[in-house]
C-alpha cells in the first residue's frame, strides 16, 4: 500500500506561508503543526487508488494573493477557499469525462475550429516521484468559513486540502456531477483518516 511504500518520514507536501499578515502566518504555522497534512493526502491517494510516489505545494495565503490569482486564472475577481495548479498532461484518476479536467481548448485561427490544446508530454523518470502541483488556501477565506460553517478551522483546512489534492489528480467541480462526487469523496476520505487517526 502506498503508506508502506512511502515510508513514514518521506514527505509528500513542501508547505509555504505567506498570509498578508505576520500574525497570520504564526497562527496558519501553530495549526500545521498539529495537524498530519500527510497522512490526509496519503489517504485521499489510497482512496483513488494512486500508488505511485507523489509531491504537491501547499501555500498558505492571505485573501490579497489568492484574489489576484484568482482574477487572472479564473476570471473572479474576489478571494476563494482554495485553488488548485495541476502539472499533469493528464488526469490520474479514471472515472467518466463530466467529473474531470479537460485539456484547454484552442481555437484553430485558419478555420475557426475549437480543439483539445495539444500540451507536449513530460514524463517524470520512474526513479523519482511526480510532482502534482500546487495547492493554495486562503487563510482568512477559511476562517470565514469555518465559523459560517460551524466547524474547527482545522476541520476546514483538512477539507479544503483534500478538495486541493482532488483537483491535482483530475476532478472538477465545474459540473453538477463533479461537484457532488468531489464532496462525496472528501467526507468519506475524512470519515476514513479521523477512524484511522
């Protein structure tokens, strides 16, 4: 199984935090550092049946950065929960074509067409691991909601990782259907790590 094969001190997550505020980033750095980030990502991966060795970024941000990436990526210019940056060409997961990323659409300025964007394929050799890409929650956006929410900060923060994690690996939520498949496995994969835990 992919914990064995991982090892309990490999790490699979480089955290950064950069909030818009030195208290921000002492608070965001105190509950890291109670929480088992790894063992979160190891099991939303157990639970899609990805076995091989993976790295992901995890940044932690204030509302500022994330809004300005936000605006530029995706066209909303207002803060988010958490945005996700795949690396791969491909989704790692199988699973019906409306609950995963699709490769960007280029228009064919000759004849007007829309096609899938051809991105060149890298493979990462087999000797090292592959690097997913990177995750980046917004500390004050969490904190908004987990209070609306009624729950811990920390249970936000483990919730919006596993979603973070789920968009690295192929699921989308721009459909109805990704969108609900996407919360049906983040609760189940969170039910699995607090039994566990």
């Amino acid at each position: 199984m992919l914990e064995s094969e991982l090892g309990v001190d490999e790490s699979v997550i480089d955290i950064s935090i950069n909030t818009d505020s030195e208290e921000e980033n002492r608070a965001a750095a105190e509950l890291l550092e109670t929480l088992d980030l790894e063992r979160i990502v190891r099991y939303t991966l157990q639970t899609l049946h990805i076995e091989q060795v993976v790295t992901l970024t995890l940044v932690i941000s204030g509302d500022t950065e994330i809004q300005a990436l936000n605006r530029h990526y995706r066209a909303q210019d207002k803060p988010t929960d958490v945005l996700s940056f795949p690396l791969l060409d491909e989704p790692l997961v199988e699973a019906p074509a409306d609950l995963l990323w699709q490769a960007p659409e280029e228009t064919d300025e000759m004849t007007g067409t829309v096609e899938q964007a051809v991105m060149p394929v890298f493979v990462t050799p087999a000797e090292l691991s592959t690097n997913l890409g990177d995750i980046m929650i917004s500390w004050p956006t969490m904190h908004r909601q987990a209070n609306e929410a009624g729950h811990t900060i920390a249970d936000e923060l483990l919730f919006l990782l596993c979603h973070g994690v789920l968009h690295l690996v192929g699921y989308d939520d721009q459909t109805e259907a990704g969108y609900t498949e996407m919360v049906r496995l983040q609760k189940e994969i969170l039910a699995r790590a607090e039994r566990k835990g």
